[in-house]
C-alpha cells in the first residue's frame, strides 16, 4: 500500500474518527456514530481505499 493521505487530510480525519467515536460512546449519537473508525483507521494508516480508486493522491510529492 503506497500512502495517498496527506498531513491535513490524515489530522482531519484522525480528529473526525475519535470526535464520532466519542459521541457514540457517550450516546450521543446513535450506532452510526461507530462509523468514525473509518476515517481514524484511514488517518492512521495514511491509506485510503476510495482515494486509489478516484485517482486521488493528497500526499506532498517525495525528492
């Protein structure tokens, strides 16, 4: 898996992922709310899937 999240792209999502996961967790939000392991998982990893398959690439070019 070659990386195609950059350094925003990666903090937003990471932050997206645990503020979800949060309010799932407190009951918040309903179950829907699980669904911020997604973009965590993808924060983290720096790999996203649906990036590969629209061509996208938010990482800075490597020297």
């Amino acid at each position: 898996m070659k990386s195609n999240v950059g350094t925003i792209d990666r903090v937003l999502r990471i932050v997206a992922g645990l503020v979800l996961i949060a309010l799932a967790a407190t009951g918040t939000v309903g179950w829907w709310g699980w669904l911020g392991v997604v973009p965590l998982a993808t924060g983290l990893f720096r790999f996203c899937p649906a990036y590969t398959l629209l061509g996208i690439n938010t990482c800075p070019m490597k020297k």
